[in-house]
C-alpha cells in the first residue's frame, strides 16, 4: 500500500523529479490551454484574419496603390519590406485571443512577404569580379570630412562616389583621397575618385537647375566602364502634403533617359537616389540596370538612416557588367551608411 501511494504521488508530480520544460514550451502550453473541445476558436478572431487579409493585400498590390494622393504608393514600396513585422505581431495575437481562424489566415502574409524577400534573407555573395566600386552620401553637415574620406578609402573600393559634397569641403575630401585615388572628378554636389583614368566627363542633366549628377568612363584594366554617379532630390513625409517626391520622380526619368542612351556595353549607377529599388518612380532607371544588392547582396542592405537603417536609399546598379558581390560598409560620420559592390566587367564584342 505505502508503495502504491508513492507511486501515485510521484504521478502527480508532487515529490517526484521535475518535468524539464523550456519556458518556450511552458508560454505555449499557456496561450493553448483551453483550446480543445472549445467550438469557438473558429468564430474568434475575425477581426485578426481579416488584417492578416488587409496586409496580404498591401504587399500583393502595392504596385496598384495611387500615387495621386501624397504619392501614397511610393511611401508604401519604400518601406514594404517592414509590412513583415506585422506577421509575429498578429501570430502573437492570435493565440492571445485563441483563435484558430487567425492563426491560419497568419499564413497568408507570411508566405507573401517570403515570396517577395525571402530571396533577401539568403548570403549570395560570391568570389570574383574584377572591379569594386563604392558609394557615399558624405553629408553636407558631416562633422569629420577628412574622418569619413579615410574611412571610404579604406574599403578597397577601385572607384568611389561621393555626394552631397559641400564645396567648401571639397578640398579636404581630395587631399584625404589623394593618397589612394590618381584621378577624380568632381561636378557640382557629386564627385568620383578612381583608382583608374578618368574621361569624357561631363555633367547629366538631371532636370534640377543645378548640378547634382556626372557621368564618366574609368578605363579599367578589363574595358572601359561608363559610371554614372547621381544624387537626386529629396522626398519628405509631410501631414499636409502626404509623400512628396515629385522633384525626385522627374530627375529619376531624366536620369534613365540619359543612362538608355549611354554607348558604352559597361554602365554602373552609384549613389542616393532617395528611393528603393520597390518605388515605382524609378522605374525609368531600375527597369533597365539590376541592384547589385538584390541581385548578390546578403540581406537587405539598409543603408539610412545610419543610426538606425531603415531603406535602402543608396543605390549601386548595374548593365552589362555582371554583380559578383554587395555589401554594406561600416558607418562613417555621415547620416548614411556607404555601399560597395565587386562587379565583372564584360567583354567588348
């Protein structure tokens, strides 16, 4: 008998040894408690499954959002890739609110956004190429100029872009570039150090009235390269007047009118463009040139704001070169982290 009512106790778990349960398992054991035999985890959560729908619907569609009011589609696609957050969110609240019905519809969002940036998640990046370029938006107000031009420099970059240089400062970035960089360049707010011979430079007209973009040809040991290097306007987000990028949409068009017209097989686009390779206001220059990040990058590459990236707003693009590698370079004294990418030049026919 004495036997028999230890072993009962010890069933009970009372003074027998523990059950070893991770605390992952004992919140899940919690949030499902209750659900079997319960008939309404189907009738509970409507609410939830359709935002599930809503968020489903705002990745699949995002290209068929309106831009005519505050150009609520651009402001969409620059930061779509975060819609993903709401996935754990509404799995979280599903089983807070023991819904069965939410949790499927949960599934919805998280094999669309998986569809669209999945690719994103996986290192693509590969040995070769045979020219690295970087890029840098230096800040006008950038506290460290000489600082920053060390920084870029020490990435290894062949070629360099610079924007946002404020023409007082311009000085300090040659003298701190001199040492790695033979030929540079520089037209307006945008500059290009090289590591190789410069020409045929001349400034793109961008549609602003003043100069903000160049064009040159790098001679680089595999062929010549037309490199493109272009700062386009700014886009604010204002309660009164929604997203406004309309300065920015027409020198996006004028710059990929100039980059369709470029002779030369090898074309890389450096800078900020101020908007993602998702906005479709840039469609005249991203539906003719491939984003080295998204094409052989690791991750998203967000690259501003520094302290906190948020979009990928910097952009490294290429045509007929082929991208073998992207990555993102450690912060400077700049508002922006800069970018590098290892691309292969092609052969000339």
């Amino acid at each position: 008998m004495a036997q028999q009512a230890y072993m009962t106790e010890t069933d009970t778990g009372g003074s027998g040894p523990e059950r070893r349960t991770t605390r992952l398992q004992r919140l899940f054991d919690r949030l499902t408690r209750g659900w079997r035999g319960d008939r309404r985890i189907w009738r509970r959560g409507l609410v939830l499954a359709a935002c599930a729908a809503l968020v489903s619907l705002v990745m699949l569609a995002h290209a068929h959002i309106p831009n005519r009011v505050g150009n609520l589609g651009s402001l969409v696609e620059t930061f779509l890739p975060w819609l993903g957050l709401f996935v754990p969110l509404l799995l979280l609240l599903a089983l807070l609110r023991r819904s069965a019905t939410a949790l499927i519809a949960t599934v919805l969002p998280a094999t669309v956004w998986l569809n669209l940036f999945g690719g994103l998640l996986t290192d693509k990046t590969a040995a070769g190429g045979d020219l690295t370029v970087a890029t840098h938006n230096v800040n006008a107000q950038n506290p460290d100029p000489s600082g920053t031009a060390r920084d870029v420099a020490a990435s290894g970059a062949d070629v360099l872009a610079l924007e946002e240089l404020k023409a007082s400062e311009v000085p300090t970035y040659e003298k701190a570039l001199a040492p790695t960089y033979k030929h540079h360049a520089v037209v307006g707010t945008v500059g290009l150090w090289s590591k190789y011979p410069l020409s045929d430079v001349e400034a793109v007209d961008i549609r602003l009235g003043w100069k903000r973009a160049m064009r040159a040809t790098v001679t680089a040991p595999a062929g010549q390269v037309a490199v493109y290097v272009a700062h386009l306007p700014s886009v604010r987000v204002k309660l009164e007047a929604g997203f406004t990028a309309r300065q920015r949409d027409k020198s996006a068009n004028a710059l990929g009118e100039a980059i369709a017209e470029e002779p030369l097989k090898n074309i890389v686009l450096l800078g900020d463009l101020n908007g993602t390779m998702n906005d479709r206001a840039l469609n005249a220059v991203t539906s003719q040139m491939r984003s080295t990040q998204g094409a052989v990058g690791s991750g998203f590459g967000f690259s501003w704001p520094a302290s906190f990236p948020m979009a990928r707003i910097d952009q490294i693009m290429v045509k007929g070169a082929e991208p073998e590698s992207s990555w993102t370079l450690p912060a400077t004294a700049s508002d922006h982290l800069p970018i590098a990418a290892r691309v292969r030049v092609t052969p000339d026919d």
